[in-house]
C-alpha cells in the first residue's frame, strides 16, 4: 500500500460540514506541512458558509467578513466544495470510507433545547433559532411564518442568541432595509405591530452569557427604548461574591452596562426593549389555539457549592400577556446515521476531536469539530482553535499510520461518485455564480446582497 500524503498519492479527506468549523479545518488541513493534502467539503445546503449565512445577524455584516479566509481555502487547488449533498441522505459513512483516509464531521448544532414546560408547543411559541433561520433566509425556514400582529412579545433566555431577536424584532424598517436580511422577514417585520419586547433571563445580570459589545449595541436602536428594572439591575450578594472570587470582565461590562439602562427614562420611541432577570418560565399559556402570556417563577441567587451563582424560586409567580415566545435557550446537535452520540451534551461523542465509541476507543480515521464537537459554544474565531486541536490530531494519527484504507482514493473516483448523484451538486464555482447573482441584485437596493432562498432559484441561476 503507498504512503498517503505523497504528491503522488495525496491525503484524501472529506469535510461533511461547510461552516466555519468546517473551513478552519481545511485551512488547517491544507497548510500541514510535509504533506499533501486533498480536502472535498460537503454540505447540505447549495451555499457555503454555514452560521456565517444563516446564523449571524443580517445587521452585523462585519462578522461577515471571515468568508474571506474561507474563500481563501476555497479556491485553493487542492479543495473542492460539493453543496446540496446531504451525509445521511445522500452519502453515508460507507460511502465515504470508499474514497477518503480520514472523515471529519462539523455539522454544528442543528436543533434547539427546549424549556420543558407546558404550552411550549402553543402556535405563537417559537424556537428562537427557527426565527434566526428564517429571518437569515435558510431554504429550510423560509416557508415558516411569524405572526408579528401582536403588540407584545417575550424573547426567554440571556444568551447573545435573545440580544439578536430582540433587536431585529426592535429595529426600524429604516435600520434593516440595508442589511441582507431576507426579503420576505424584511416585507414581515416592516408590517410588525409588536410595540414591547421582553427579555427574560432566569439568573441575574452579572450571570448573563451575552457579550458586552451585543448588549451595548441594543441602546443604540433608533427608535426603541430600553428599560431595565433597578431592583433588578442591583447585585445581590452572591454574585458580589463570586465576582470578588473569580473577577470577569465581560460580566463586570456587562453589569455596567445594565445598570446604566437602569437608569434610563423611557423616551416616548415607538417600541420599548425591556431586559428582565431572575424570573423562569413555568407556562405559556394559550387557549383557542394561540399563546396568550407566559407564567413566571421570581427566583432569587444562591452561591452553589461549585461557588457559581445559581437561582431557586421564591414562590411569587407574575403573569406577563405576550403573543408570541421566542424560546431562546442555547442550540443543540442531532445525533448523524452511524456514529456514536453523546445525548446528554447533544454532540458526537469524541475525544478532543477523536470520534470514540461508547467504550472509549478512538474510531479509526473518524474525527468532529466545532459545535457538534464540543457544543454550541463561543463566537465564530473558538472554531479555529477547536479546528487546530482536530487537525493536530488527525497528522498525529496520519504518521502514527492509523487512517481509513479507502478502495478509490483519488478525485477523480469522488468526484465520478457526486456527479452521479441526484440532486446535482453544487460546486464552488458555482457558488460564485450564485453570490455575483445575489450582490448584482443588492447593489440597486444599497444592500450586500438580496438572498435566494429557495432551492429551486439556486438552481435556476446556474442553469441561467
Ligand atoms: P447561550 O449563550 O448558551 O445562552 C443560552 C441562555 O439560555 C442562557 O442565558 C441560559 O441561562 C438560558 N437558559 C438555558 N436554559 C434555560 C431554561 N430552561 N430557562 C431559562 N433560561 C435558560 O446560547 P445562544 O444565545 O443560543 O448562543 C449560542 C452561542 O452562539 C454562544 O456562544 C453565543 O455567544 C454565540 N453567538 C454569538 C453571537 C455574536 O457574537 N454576536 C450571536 C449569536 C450567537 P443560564 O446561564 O442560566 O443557563
């Protein structure tokens, strides 16, 4: 058997997974020295880039501008893109083991968690996730529809996931018609009559996972004010505690910046951003089919014998009407056909990366990265690092001689296989033709671009 990683029988590797975890591992992949390297990435959808797409606000396009690295990889010789094709339903893990030495999965965390209280399931109650999908244009959720004709609205969680909701919810037609947003959430949001959005957080502020520039930028909406109880604002003596034990300057940001919208007075502006703490939802309450408000638990801090700061409930409950919940309590990862899954954590059960067995043993050649390695985690630049410890393991296993011994490990016997497949794939160059298209059709509306959203318009512009 050759030596894998020569130029003339190079490293065969598939990436299943076009998000950042996916394209910090190819970069990784495609600069190991001494080696060479092939990387085929696979993605379900005809776009790459992931959460990059269809996660990150269509108001920050700064944090859009990592594409560029990617798109670095992308066009490297050695690198080939293959959108539209699904692990599990159009390739398994046989498949793969036919054409590559080593597999890496960076599929991130496709599902939300779930409160687990009653009326969850009430029309009007939402994954926060589910609206992020849709207001971002993922092909998936573009045929959802939010029902915005109410005036109040509760977004559940502290995370910078609530921070993004709340704010698009917040924001004026005149602040998003520039963004990339897609244009059937802009046309929903612009006909909005939600006037109150609350942000409900079961621990305090000094506990929040938001970041101090997101929680920052809500004060500077246009035309919401944002309101913050003081007795809710005010630390309580845990978390001075715990603060004083383990200082941590984002939770010390964080806190600043809630107590000074404490101290702010309502403006008159046409929406109002409330940010509450210490309450948990018990109940979303509904009847003839609709939410009509959700029942909450007063909670009050406690230092755990971990020293965290934790929450028990003090037995008032308040009764906030909403008409819409926006359950916003952290992603989860879904389990992929022939690979052990941790339930529990809802990621692939690995080792720093290593996929294992429920024994411990490392499985040969198989590898994760990113969320579904190590979940829903950190801000986009933790995938590097996290791609890094994966890659530095995968060359460890390489010159340890421990890889997959694939029949066909050339490209040309992969890319015979994609073709082959139905639906057609969706190539890198493909995707510069679909990318033109969109930005050709943003620049009349001074947008970065104007999204497709459906499958079908994908492939109409390449067959155009
Ligand atoms: P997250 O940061 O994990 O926040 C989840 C929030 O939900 C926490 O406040 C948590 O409170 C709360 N929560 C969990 N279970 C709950 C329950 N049963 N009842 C009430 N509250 C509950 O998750 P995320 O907002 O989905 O964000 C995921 C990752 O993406 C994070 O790393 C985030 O920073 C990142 N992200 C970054 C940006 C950005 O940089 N602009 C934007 C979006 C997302 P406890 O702390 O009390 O558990």
């Amino acid at each position: 058997m050759a030596t894998a990683g020569t130029p003339e029988h190079p490293l065969r590797i598939a990436i299943i997974g076009a998000g950042p975890a996916g394209f910090y591992a190819a970069a990784a992949l495609l600069k190991a020295e001494g080696l060479t390297i092939e990387v085929d990435m696979y993605d379900r959808l005809p776009t790459p880039f992931g959460l990059v797409r269809a996660g990150v606000a269509p108001d920050h396009q700064k944090d859009k501008s990592v594409t560029r690295a990617y798109d670095k990889s992308a066009r490297d010789p050695h690198f080939r893109f293959c959108g539209n094709i699904e692990y599990g339903r159009d390739l398994d893990l046989d498949h793969l083991k036919r054409f590559y030495h080593q597999i890496i999965f960076a599929t991130g965390t496709q599902s939300d968690r779930a409160l687990g209280i009653p009326g969850e399931d009430l029309p009007g109650s939402h994954s926060a996730t589910d609206f992020v999908a849709w207001y971002n244009g993922h092909p998936d959720y573009a045929r959802l529809e939010f029902d915005l004709s109410c005036e109040r609205v509760a977004v559940v969680g502290l995370g910078n996931v609530a921070l993004d909701v709340a704010r698009i919810l917040c924001k004026s037609h005149e602040e998003l018609r520039h963004t990339d947003i897609a244009d059937h959430a802009l046309l929903a949001l612009k006909n909005s009559r939600i006037r109150e959005v609350h942000i409900l957080g079961r621990r305090g502020p000094a506990q929040a996972a938001f970041t101090p520039p997101e929680i920052i930028e809500l004060g500077e909406l246009d035309d919401t004010d944002i309101l913050v109880r003081p007795e809710e604002a005010t630390l309580d003596g845990a978390s001075v505690a715990a603060l004083g034990a383990h200082p941590d300057r984002n939770a010390e940001k964080n806190v600043d910046a809630i107590q000074t919208y404490a101290q702010r007075l309502p403006q008159g502006r046409r929406r109002q951003l409330h940010i509450r703490f210490l309450l948990t939802p018990l109940e979303i309450i509904g009847s003839a089919g609709r939410t009509e408000a959700i029942r909450l638990a007063r909670n009050e801090p406690f230092m755990a014998e971990d020293g965290s700061v934790q929450v028990r409930q003090t037995g008032d409950e308040e009764v906030l009407p909403v008409g819409l919940v926006f359950r916003s309590v952290g992603y989860r990862g879904l389990g992929l056909p022939g690979l052990p899954f941790d339930e529990r954590r809802g990621v692939i059960r690995n080792e720093a990366g290593r996929i294992i067995d429920d024994g411990g043993a490392a499985l040969n050649g198989l590898y994760a990265t990113g969320w579904i390695k190590r979940g829903p985690s950190g801000v986009i630049g933790s995938n590097k690092v996290d791609a890094k410890e994966t890659v530095a393991l995968m060359i460890e296993d390489i010159h340890a001689g421990r890889h997959l011994e694939p029949a066909q490990p050339t490209a040309a016997a992969a890319a015979a296989f994609v073709e082959a497949l139905e639906p057609r794939s969706v190539s890198y160059q493909d995707w510069t033709e679909i990318d033109a298209e969109e930005t050709r059709r943003g620049e009349a509306q001074e947008r970065p671009r104007v999204k497709f959203t459906r499958l079908g318009d994908f492939l109409e512009v390449l067959a155009d």
